[in-house]
C-alpha cells in the first residue's frame, strides 16, 4: 500500500517564485523514507502541502488514499508530525502541553510512557514550565507529542535537532522499532548520515525538484569507494587499471591509492598474489552520491547552506514559507 503519493505537486508563488516543481513520489506503508535536500529546498513546503497547511499550484498529493486538499482534516487526525524548529506553549508545563495535544488529536497517549523513558524526560521535568527547558528538551518533547499517539505515519522534519549523541542514538532504535512495528515514516532531513543509517529509500531534492529516488542501499551500491593499498617492501606493482570498476590508480614508495565501483570481486582477485602489507576500503557514504547531485550548484546552495548565502535580503525564491511566529504541531494539524 502507498501512504503518500504525489504526482507533478507544484507549488509557486506569482510568476518567478518557485518552491516545488512537478514533484512525484511514494512513500510506501511500513518504510522509512528519507526526504534530503538542504536548507531551502523545498523539504517543509512538500510537507506543508501534504498536511493541507499550503494549496498546490498544480499536481496532485494524497494521505491514506485521502486528498491532501479536501480531506486535510481527516488526514491529519492520523498523522503524528513534528515541525522544524518546532514553537511550544511556553506557559504550560511539559505535561500539560502533552495533555493538550492529546485532547486536540482526540487518541488516548498510548505511547508516552514508553517514550518518556526512551528519550529521558523525567516526572519531574514535565512538572516544569516549557519555558524553563533547553533546546534539546524542547525537541524531545516534540518527538513525544508527534508519537505519542501511535500515529499510523509520522512527518518529522529535522527530527534530531538539538539532541545530543546519546539521545540520538536513543531516537534512532526507535525508528527502528517503529519500521518493525509497521509504522511509516516521512523522515525530512539536511543531515546525510542520519538518512543512511535510518531510511529505507531516499529523495533528493535539488532547488524544488526531485533529482533522485531510490533505495538507499542501491544509491550506495554505485558509489565509488576510496582505496589504499600498502605493499610489502620489494613487491610488485600489479596492473589495477584494467580491473572492472576500477579508476585513478595511482601508486608512489609504495602506496597505491584507487577509486573502486560496483562489486569488490574481481578487484580482490587481482589482489590475491598481491604482497600487500596493509588494504584500506573506505566505505560508500551518501554524502558522495547527494554532493554528486549538486555538483556545479553556486557554494550558497551546497548542502548545509541556506538559498541565498549569508546576508541574502530574501531567501524566498527557494523556499518562501517564512517558519510560524506561533505555535505549530496538532494544535493546528487537528484543526
């Protein structure tokens, strides 16, 4: 089953602003997808359309089988979703906030328990005012009230922001658990190593286009693998550059140094005579494959970097929908 679908979704503002642009994907049920791009792609304008929070200009998108449009109420009643840089009810103490949303979501907090012990939030904490609490706090609290529920899918955007390794660590096993569990997940994030290790499949987005969809594990497959060789003293040079997959082989006292695609085969057959000392494969990382995407791109659109770059008067022609001066989360997605 497809939980979210989205065929051409194009979103502009007047005739030169573009936020997303014929965006089609499918997100199936009880995998994680990984939504990368970085800052200013577009990644919360497709989230905001898939909530009915934003109107497409053109295309289509649907939760559940529900269109995004007219059902955006009975979508979201199903959803658990995190904003990015998530505003909170500074008044209200931890619990209450919590209490809150759960009535506005009108599902009993089946989860909050567990996950109160997961991610460390004290009784006591939840007894304190949000305003008291540190950013690492606030974030955990809002991956609490987005899970709390047991949605049936979950947007997150940004997730890890402001959690330190080991709460991290901590969020990630419980991706995990929730991928067992059948939960879906709709996982928007600028951070390349998080996408790997948790995400199933990822798009890419590249200035409010999708440049690349796929399974994680194949994007890797293709990327090419740094390798050194150090031979034994005396030894022979052998002949890697006629070695499939094989490229920019160098060699000097010593040290071979490659580039290594596709399978490692036949490359460690040509190796098998070979009077090597020391082998180092470096492993395929999808920080390669995204930066492969944006190559050429001005340095203010690399990934990490906001559109515009430092000083930039309006960062609206890449992502126009400036973050809610008011609190956002199930008190609007219930709405």
């Amino acid at each position: 089953m497809s939980v979210i679908v989205t065929t051409d979704l194009s979103k502009r503002y007047g005739s030169s602003i573009r936020a997303l642009e014929a965006v089609s994907i499918e997100v199936r049920e009880g995998e994680i997808f990984g939504f990368l791009g970085p800052n200013g792609a577009g990644k919360s304008t497709m989230i905001r359309l898939l909530l009915g929070f934003l109107h497409p200009t053109s295309g289509h998108a649907s939760v559940f089988g529900l269109d995004t449009g007219r059902d955006s109420v009975a979508i979201r009643r199903r959803v658990g979703y995190l904003p990015g840089g998530i505003a909170l009810y500074d008044t209200l103490t931890g619990v209450a906030l919590l209490d809150y949303l759960v009535e506005l979501y009108g599902r009993p907090p089946v989860r909050r328990a567990e996950l109160l012990e997961r991610l460390e939030m004290s009784a006591a904490t939840l007894e304190r005012p949000v305003r008291d609490y540190s950013r690492g706090m606030r974030q955990k609290i809002g991956i609490i009230q987005a899970l709390q529920h047991d949605p049936e899918l979950a947007i997150l955007d940004e997730p890890t922001e402001g959690l330190d390794p080991l709460m991290q660590r901590a969020f990630y096993a419980l991706m995990d658990e929730l991928r067992a569990a059948g939960r879906t997940i709709f996982f928007s994030s600028h951070v390349l190593s998080e996408v790997e290790r948790v995400c199933d499949r990822v798009a890419i987005i590249r200035r409010g286009s999708i440049v690349a969809q796929e399974d994680v594990r194949a994007l890797l497959a293709r990327r090419r693998r740094h390798v050194e060789i150090r031979l034994a003293d005396g030894a022979t040079v052998p002949d890697l550059a006629s070695v499939p997959g094989v490229s920019g082989v160098t060699a000097h006292e010593g040290l071979i140094t490659c580039e290594l695609e596709g399978v490692v085969g036949p490359f460690l057959e040509a190796l098998r005579t070979v009077d090597a000392v020391d082998l180092t494969i470096e492993p395929a990382h999808l920080e390669e494959a995204f930066l492969e995407f944006y190559e050429g791109d001005d340095p203010s659109h690399a990934p990490g970097h906001p559109i515009g770059g430092a000083g930039s008067p309006d960062p609206r022609p890449a992502d126009p929908d400036p973050p809610c001066p008011r609190p956002v989360g199930p008190a609007e997605a219930v709405r």
